[in-house]
C-alpha cells in the first residue's frame, strides 16, 4: 500500500475531512434550529386578561393584545427558511413607526397607515403574512396618511392630509388611482356609505364633511366653520350607523356631532372638560354591534363608550404602555367579529380589544 493511499484509508476510517466537519456542523444548525415549525399563538397572553369596568361590575371591555411588527404574525416556517435564517441571520422586524389609523377587510386582514413610515402595514391574521402597501414609483407619493377604510368593492381607501387625496387600493394592493384631487385640502378621515354608494371624506382645514361618489365625483359638503349646530372646528374622524346616520368627532368643539345621512343636526355627544363624558382631544370615533359609540380621546389616552343619546357607559384606558395603556391614540375600528382596533401611536403599536355585548346594562 502506498503512502498516499494510507493517508486516505486514515481520513476515511480515523479523523474526518474538513468538508465532513462543515457538514456535520450543518445538519447540526438544521437539526436545532432549520426544523419546519408550527404557527404560534396569536395575541398569547399570560394570566387573565384585564377587561373593563372592573369587578364587581359586568365587563363590556376585554384585552387581547396587541400587533406592533411583523413578528408578531408568529408565522411558521420551512426547516429551509430555519437554516437561511442560520447561515444570513434573522430578517429585520418590519415595525411601526407612528400608526395613525386602522381598518379590517371585513375578515382576517387589517390594514395600519403609518404617517412616520409612509406606508400601509397589511397584516393577514389568516395566513400569518405581512406586507406594506405604497404608492409604486412615477405616482405621487404617500406625504402624511393618516386614515383608512375597506369599501364594498373590495377597495382600500387612504386618507393622505399632506398629499390632499385619497389614494384607491384593490385588495393586492395594486394602486388604482386617486380621489378628490383638487378640492380636498387636509382630509383627515373617511366612511363608507355602501347603501348610498358614497365616500364621506372629514376635510379639517375646510372644517367639512365632503361627500363624494364612489368614483371620486364631488356630490355635496355638510357644514362650515363654527360652534352651531352641524359646524365644525377643525374635525378629524367619522363613522356611520344605521341609515347613514353620521357620527363626526369635531375635535376642537370638543364633541362628536351626530348627523343624519343628509347632514341635518340630531344631537352631540360630550362638551370640554375634564371628567368622565367630557372630552379634552376626541379623535377616533367607532361603534359597536349593539350601536354604543366609542371616542378615543388623545389628551386623555382613554376611549369613552356612550349610549347614541350621550349617556356614559364606560370608560377605559390611561397613560403608559401596557395592556389598555396608550400614548396618544388615534384611530379607532371595530370590525364584524366585535374586535376593537385602536392606534396608540407613541407607543408604535395597535391595541386589539373585543367587546363582550353587554347591551344598555349600566
């Protein structure tokens, strides 16, 4: 037998060859951390969850969590996608910067604008995946939005108060085009009247309720400046109930103003001041299956439930960052499962409560 063929029989039989090595140093790193893994749980929480009021009162309010990045999807993945994320490193977390406004699809997927980021956050809760939606390259781009809401033609509408437009997505996220070039001036926030095949667009520099055709053709105006009844001061968010009735957080009378689908006065809810039924900063504004309507309140950091005539149900929220804490919280959507979505923007996140249907019980 040779030398060179001894050598070999060595390698083979006695110490490895550095390729084996680096092999087995692979299948090792696949092993613990390339294995194909299961969906976590969504919204996990440990202990019980806070709900509000609080004992020995019946809770309307509950807990349960919140989405601030991609990760928190807890997708599954391919041992291929572990081992990737071995030999290059974890992607990035794609996180928000300042979440303004919320909606849903009407099923699993919920739509974030971010004004900081300039982008849409697309979260599918379904299928564990995330996207960001923007303007592609040779439209104009996003400057500053800051409201969204999901139409019955499966449409995407955001409101951008800096680029004085709505811009349309479909539901790939696919830009469609425009709404309200040349006569919005700050929109701030927008509805959907479905039945009426309209856009209600909150304009807070025209201190108006534009109203819009589903096409983007200008149809009429509600209101003006003012203190009266179906004046505004600087609005910013809307919602609307049964046949249309509107309900319009007119953010610097320090109300939510409740109008009919034509924009004829029926009532206000709150004034200014500093206790509970009162209002400091409202912004958001939402309702719920039952028809309480919901204000989340900037100033306060707290969202305040009301019956439609103004009585005060409830209240929740305070100053921090845990559970059913906010820092300055805008945007506000309730969706078909009773799921409350609101944007605590300083704290970079979207706090996700359900409403338990406790009725007109107080």
């Amino acid at each position: 037998m040779s030398i060179r063929t001894r050598k070999r029989f060595r390698l083979g039989c006695g110490v490895p060859s550095r390729h084996a090595i680096a092999a087995t140093i692979v299948i090792g790193l696949l092993a613990q951390w390339g294995c194909a893994s299961k969906p976590g749980e969504l919204f996990a929480f440990e202990g019980e969850r806070p709900a509000w009021p609080m004992p020995p009162e019946q809770p309307r309010v509950r807990y349960l969590g919140e989405l601030r990045q991609d990760k928190d999807l807890k997708p599954g993945r391919s041992a291929m996608e572990g081992l990737r994320a071995v030999l290059f490193g974890r992607t990035p977390p794609q996180e928000m910067i300042r979440p303004l406004g919320v909606c849903t699809d009407g099923a699993d997927r919920v739509f974030v604008v971010d004004s900081a980021a300039a982008v849409v956050h697309v979260f599918d809760l379904a299928k564990r995946t995330y996207a960001r939606w923007s303007p592609p390259e040779g439209y104009p781009e996003f400057g500053s939005p800051v409201a969204v809401a999901w139409d019955n033609r499966g449409r995407l509408l955001v409101c951008d108060s800096s680029a004085q437009m709505l811009f349309v997505f479909d539901s790939h996220g696919v830009l469609l085009g425009t709404l309200g070039e040349g006569f919005l001036v700050r929109p701030c926030g927008v509805a959907i009247d479905a039945e009426r095949d309209r856009v209600l667009v909150v304009d807070s520099a025209l201190h108006q309720v534009v109203v819009m055709s589903s096409d983007g053709t200008e149809i009429g105006r509600i209101g003006r400046r003012g203190t009266g009844h179906g004046e505004f001061n600087f609005p910013t968010s809307i919602t609307l109930g049964e046949n249309g009735r509107m309900f319009v957080s007119d953010s610097l009378n320090f109300r939510v103003q409740v109008l009919d689908a034509g924009g004829t006065f029926l009532g206000q809810i709150g004034r200014k001041g500093d206790l509970p039924g009162y209002f400091s900063q409202p912004k958001g504004v939402a309702l719920d299956p039952d028809g309480h309507v919901y204000v989340v309140d900037a100033n306060f950091e707290a969202v305040q439930l009301f019956q439609q005539d103004g009585t005060l149900l409830m209240t929740f929220g305070h100053e921090g960052h845990g559970p059913g804490e906010f820092w300055l919280p805008v945007g506000i959507h309730i969706d078909a499962n009773a799921r409350v979505w609101i944007a605590d923007s300083y704290n970079r996140r979207v706090q996700v409560f359900e409403y338990l249907g406790q009725g007109d019980q107080q």
